[in-house]
C-alpha cells in the first residue's frame, strides 16, 4: 500500500482526524486494486502484514487493525469482494513483515482466493 500515515487502536486522535486518514487508506486501496486490474472474486482470506521501524522492541502487528479495517472496506468499494462479512471475508489477520528503514511503519496486504462456501 502506499506510504502514508497509519492509524493504529493506541492512537488518541481527534475523530476528524480518524475520519481523514481512514478516507485516504480507503481511497487507496480503491485505487490500487483497480490500478492493478485484480478480478472481483467471491472469497477471500485477507492478511494485513506490518513493515515496522527497525527498533529494538517487541511490536503487536494487530494495534494496526484500524488501517486494516479502512483498506479493506477500499478492497469492497474497488469491487473486489461483494462485502466484508463472514461470507466473504476471513480476516483481516495480522503478521509482522520485514522493517523498513526510512519513515513509519507500513502495510503491505496479501489477498488468497478461497472457495465460495
């Protein structure tokens, strides 16, 4: 996903500030998936993995859950899942990725087709 600000669930922002940075990782995510032509599929196991700064302490991939949520729902709005229920969706799961060296943290997303129930 694009490099951008994140939100994560230790975060103690303002809700238009929230709201903000959710409508931007939704928007992009909208846009990638539609940028890289991925075909609508029915099911899907979404994880969400976490590049974090490289610094010396343990990190809990899953505090990043709300940018998750926000890329997800871009996911739908792309069109590539019909919705993000249990139907559709299993995840997001979270994972821990290698660091990056410049910046914050990042998400990168992997998407497995499954079988419709």
């Amino acid at each position: 996903m694009p490099y951008g600000e994140l939100l994560t669930s230790n975060q103690r922002l303002h809700h238009m500030a929230v709201h903000r940075i959710r409508k931007r990782l939704r928007a992009e995510a909208a846009e990638v998936t539609k940028a890289n032509g991925l075909p609508s599929i029915q099911r899907a196991a979404v994880f969400y993995a976490l590049h974090p700064r490289p610094i010396n302490r343990k990190r809990d991939p899953g505090n990043w859950a709300p940018s998750a949520k926000a890329y997800v729902d871009g996911l739908i709005d792309a069109g590539l899942l019909p919705d993000d229920n249990h139907l559709h969706l299993l995840g997001p799961n979270p994972v821990i990725g290698p660091p990056v060296n410049t910046g914050n943290a990042r998400i990168s997303l992997v998407i497995a087709e499954l079988p419709a129930l």
